[in-house]
C-alpha cells in the first residue's frame, strides 16, 4: 500500500489544490469571443513605398507606378490568394528621404527622383470580434503588412489607416 493513513490534513490541501486550478483556468482562458455581425464597411489604406525584402533589397515603386492600378479592380492577398475588398482610391507622394543640406548646416527632406509612395485605399466588408477586424479570415490593423496582388500590379506594404463608413 502506497498510503497507509489518509489524515484530515490531506484532504484539506487536495481540495484546496483543486480549488485554486479551477480558479487558475477560470481566469487564465479567455472568454468567449463574440464577433460583431452587421454589414460594417470600412475604408482602408495601404502605403506601398520604402520596403526590404527578405534579401535586404530595398523594395521602392518607380515613378509612374500608380497608374497601372485600376480602380474598381478587387484585390487579393497575395500570400493567400484571399478576397480583401475592392480598390476605390489610388494616389502618389514622391518619396522622400532626409538629406543635409550643407549650406544651412540642417537635415531635410528631399524628393528623390523616380521612385514614389503609392497609397492604396481599399474598401470591404468586415466582421469585428473583441480582438481584431476581419475581411474573412485576414485580419487588417494600422500598422499590419500586406502582401498585395491584383491584375494589374503586386506590391508589400502597410496598412496606414482604416476609416468606418
């Protein structure tokens, strides 16, 4: 016999032992996530501009870049293959970079010729749950990448801002 006396003693620490891991995975799980239905559209804009690849290469669209996106073209994660909205918006900034300007002694910004920004400004349908937004399965948030494929173009960037319409 392993045991040979059960005292009183025992009993209270193993109910107590049961006791706080009961209480240690009613805390510790989350609860349940509710997903918030409703047809909610929202407007979201990807910035494709100063990236690095897996290489190190510095990934920049070439001026003229913007005009090969269509709008009302649907756009597809790239790494996916998924549906994540419909495109109504493109426009460029030229891209920039901080150069010193020796004659002042300051640091400014300076255009550099043939490369730009493009923003993208994507409209979908989502779902959203406590945690995060979702077009499907593929969750959008300021500051998340994105790999980007329609007919017209491919190209990685973030997301930069998300509107509720």
């Amino acid at each position: 016999m392993l045991f040979k006396v059960i005292h009183l003693a025992d009993i209270f620490w193993l109910i107590l032992l049961v006791v706080l891991v009961v209480i240690a995975v009613r805390f510790s799980s989350p609860g349940v996530v509710l997903a918030h239905q409703g047809n909610l559209t929202v407007r979201y804009t990807i910035e494709l501009g100063e990236r690095r690849d897996m290489g190190g290469t510095q990934l920049i669209p070439s001026a003229g870049f913007h005009e090969n996106i269509r709008v009302g073209e649907p756009l597809f994660d790239a790494m996916q293959g998924r549906h994540i909205g419909t495109i109504v918006d493109v426009f460029a900034k030229p891209f920039q970079v901080q150069a010193f300007d020796e004659a002042y002694g300051v640091i400014r910004w300076a255009d550099v010729d043939g490369l730009e920004y493009v923003y993208i400004v994507v409209e979908a349908d989502v779902s959203r749950n406590d945690y995060e937004t979702l077009i499907g399965t593929f969750p959008i948030g300021v500051g998340r990448s994105a790999y980007v494929r329609a007919k017209s173009f491919a190209g990685a960037g973030y997301i930069i801002a998300i509107e509720e319409r």
